[in-house]
C-alpha cells in the first residue's frame, strides 16, 4: 500500500520523495521554463550542450529539494551520491 495514495504524481508514481535525484533527458538551461519551454506541453529542452537535468531531491539533501520540479544541473561525467534513475513504464 503507497504511504501517500492521493499525493501521485502526474504519471501515477508513488512515494518517490527523498530517494534519489533522477538523471533526465534535458539539458539545463535556468531560463528554460521562462523562454523556449514556457508553452510547452510534455516536452524536453534536448537540444543543448552541458549539463542534464537531475530533478527530484534524494535522501542526503534538505526538504525544499524534494519537490519533483526542483532542478539542478549536473554532469554525467562526475560521481553524485543519491543520483540515479527511476523506473518508468510506457
């Protein structure tokens, strides 16, 4: 049974808080939501160079870090302790 059955998230995910930080597909870009990615429904600023997305919070991080829009740039190159990936389905 999920601890918080009316907090889904948008795709039905359960209870994923505090695990780790979730590697994305998306490059960062702070501005991203303001310019190109403001009207955009379900899509992904996959077109830049850098650092990709790991949103989410983890474990080893404070509160304010949990919220599933919260985003923070990182390299895939570096080790991050409680960055990983989360299990989707299609």
């Amino acid at each position: 049974m999920f601890a918080h059955p009316n907090g889904a998230a948008r795709w039905g995910q359960h209870d994923v808080a505090g695990s780790v930080w979730e590697w994305t597909l998306d490059f960062h870009d702070p501005d991203w939501y303001a310019g190109a990615g403001n009207d955009c429904q379900d899509c992904g600023n996959v077109s830049g160079n850098g650092a990709r997305v790991l949103r989410g919070g983890s474990w080893n991080y404070n509160v304010v870090s949990l919220r599933n829009a919260k985003r923070f740039p990182g390299s895939a190159a570096a080790y991050w302790l409680g960055a990983g990936i989360r299990c989707a389905r299609n």
